[in-house]
C-alpha cells in the first residue's frame, strides 16, 4: 500500500509541474527568436497542448508522467520590448484520471522579451481521485526561445530541479518539457505588423512642369498611449533604395506625406514609380512595434510641381489603397532598418506636419 500511495503521489506531483505554463521540450527549441514582432495586447488560446515530467521520488523510482490539454495565455501591452504574460486558463488531463488546473490563489505569470526569452512561473492544484486536490509551493520556472507570437510550435524547458512535499512525502522534477502544438500563422495575417509596403507613382509631363499622377502616404498612429515613429525606405523600379526619412506618430497621430515633392524637393530623380518600405519602432531605439496604419492616395490631373498641396491644383481623380502588412516571414524589421541611403525631410500636407 505504500508503494502504491507514493507512485499516487508521484503521478500527481508530476502533473502539477507538467501543467506547469510550460510549453517545453528537452530538445533545443524548434524557433529561435531574433527580432520578436510584439503585438498589441490580446488572449491567445491553445486548444492542444502537450508535456512531458520527469519525476525523482527517491530509492530509484523515478516516473515520467505525459498530459495534455488545452491553455490560454493573456498578453499585455508592448512595453520597450517587453510584453508581461498570465496564464488564464490550463486544464490538463493525465493518466489514472488525474486533472491539473491553474491555482486561482497565486496567479501564474510571466514575460516576452523582444529577442523572443520567454518565460513563466507557474502554480498549479492537482485533482486525485479518492485524495483530494493539492497545490505546489514553489514556483516552476518554464522558459523558452520563442519565434513568434502566439508560440505555437514553441517549446518551454524547466529552468531547474524543484522540490515538491506533500503530508510526509518528497519529490523532485527534474526535468518538464511542454509543447505548444500548431503551426505558426504568417503574422502578416493578421491586422497588425511593425511593417508594411505601399506603392507610389509620381507622373510628370513632357515639359517636366506638372505632376500628372502624385501620391501621397498617409499614416495614422491607432495606438492611445505608445508613441511610434515611421522609419520610410523609398525604393525605385529598378529596386534601387534612393531615399529615407522619418515622421514621428505620437498617438493617434494622422500624417500625411507628398511623396513626389518629398523625394523633388531633395534634388533626387524622381522616378515614375516605386516601393515604398514602412518600419515602425518606439521613439528612441530601434524595437519593432505595431500599431500602425498607412494609406496611399494617387491624385491623378494636372498639378503644378511646385505646388505641394494636390488640390491645388487640377485634380481629375483620386484613388486610395491600403498597404499591405508584412510579417516578419517575409523580412525582418531590422534588415530594412540597416539598408543605407539619402536622408531627406518629409514634406507633409493636408495640415498634419507635426
């Protein structure tokens, strides 16, 4: 009988620390993090997860306990590359019908990092059939180098040894790996993203006097508290990068750039059409963050080239275009970040220089 209470004990024990927030593996992590796009806050829910714990109950009985079931985890909001986490929810079924769920007492939480360290401290309550629910003292550090946000296809690591004691009985985890199951979605599919790619076209005459077709970049900050700024890559066709500048997004700033004049009034061959790069990082550094929009508007008629404001002059048509997110499966903010080119100055209109 007491053999059989202890491995009773040990399965639980065991689960408790499995469930732990983990999403680990004792495998190097399958993702690795470099240049995390942090998105606003939100819950992520993981209808399957998977762990597996090591157990050290003494005298060589050691016992290696799988669960699974599902998780939510809530995020908060970016913070200079920082995003805090709390586990809402954990329900884990294992064997012998033991069930792990979160202790509603001691929150469980924990911390994203920009260079993708993530982490949490986790406590759980085990349900035993026929003993009744337990809970851990000790917080289990679950920790991993994640890829993307939500973590899926993740794994966290137990950060160490932890001691466990129940009644009059002992025991050590040694090793917990928990496995975030699924396959990361591309985050340009989702509605935000540190980056986004717009086209431009900037049509003059034959005399080179009129601007026939000129476009405009509208941005707008949707964020209420985080100040952003619009680091802007101008690309010709010949995918030559001739320029960039800079516009600051304090929030829920709107500015609006004339692309045309931008790139005419800093002396730079203006060509008829092009690619236009946006990155967004915070004020001060250089961490991606989203929480931006942008638009371009072609005006299309006859305006002066030394006019700045499009309505000034002949407009026959106008015709606006979302850009298009671009996730971090396609290119890293940090690599348009570093492209070397031309400093200019944006010439805004519409009254939204800042």
């Amino acid at each position: 009988m007491r053999g059989m209470k202890q491995m009773w004990w040990l399965i639980v024990l065991v689960t408790a620390f499995i469930l732990g927030p983990g999403f680990a593996d004792a495998d190097p992590p399958i993702v690795v993090g470099t240049g995390l796009f942090l998105p606003p806050a939100g819950d992520d829910l993981f209808p399957s997860t998977s762990a597996n714990v090591e157990v050290d109950f003494g005298n060589n009985n050691v016992v290696m306990l799988p669960c699974s079931g599902p998780m939510m985890v809530r995020r908060g909001e970016p913070n200079l590359g920082t995003i805090d986490t709390e586990m809402l929810q954990l329900d884990l079924s294992c064997a012998n019908g033991i069930m792990v769920r979160l202790n509603p007492t001691r929150p469980t939480v924990g911390q994203t990092q920009q260079n993708g360290d993530s982490f949490f401290d986790v406590f759980v309550e085990v349900a035993i059939p026929g003993m009744g629910t337990l809970a851990n003292q000790n917080a289990l550090r679950m920790q991993s180098k994640i890829g993307h946000i939500p973590p899926l296809g993740s794994e966290f690591f137990s950060a160490g040894p932890v001691p466990i004691s129940v009644q009059d009985t002992t025991a050590i985890i040694r090793n917990v790996r928990h496995r975030v199951n699924g396959v990361p979605k591309p985050e340009s599919s989702g509605e935000f993203s540190p980056v986004f790619s717009c086209f431009y076209e900037c049509k003059l005459d034959k005399r080179q006097a009129n601007w026939l077709e000129m476009t405009s970049l509208m941005l707008v900050n949707q964020s209420a508290k985080m100040p952003l700024v619009a680091n802007i890559l101008f690309v010709n066709g010949n995918e030559q990068v001739i320029a960039r500048t800079a516009t600051a997004l304090s929030p829920l700033d709107l500015d609006e750039i004339n692309v045309c004049a931008t790139l005419d009034k800093a002396n730079i061959t203006v060509p008829p059409a092009g690619l236009i790069e946006v990155v967004l990082t915070v004020p001060g550094t250089v961490l991606p963050q989203g929480g931006a929009y942008g638009w371009v508007k072609n005006v299309v008629g006859k305006i002066p080239r030394a006019v700045i404001e499009p309505f000034e002059g002949k407009v026959e048509g106008i015709g606006k275009t979302q850009c298009r997110l671009v996730g971090p499966n396609v290119v890293r903010p940090f690599d348009l970040l570093v492209i070397e080119a031309p400093s200019v100055q944006p010439v805004y209109i519409e009254r939204t220089g800042d």
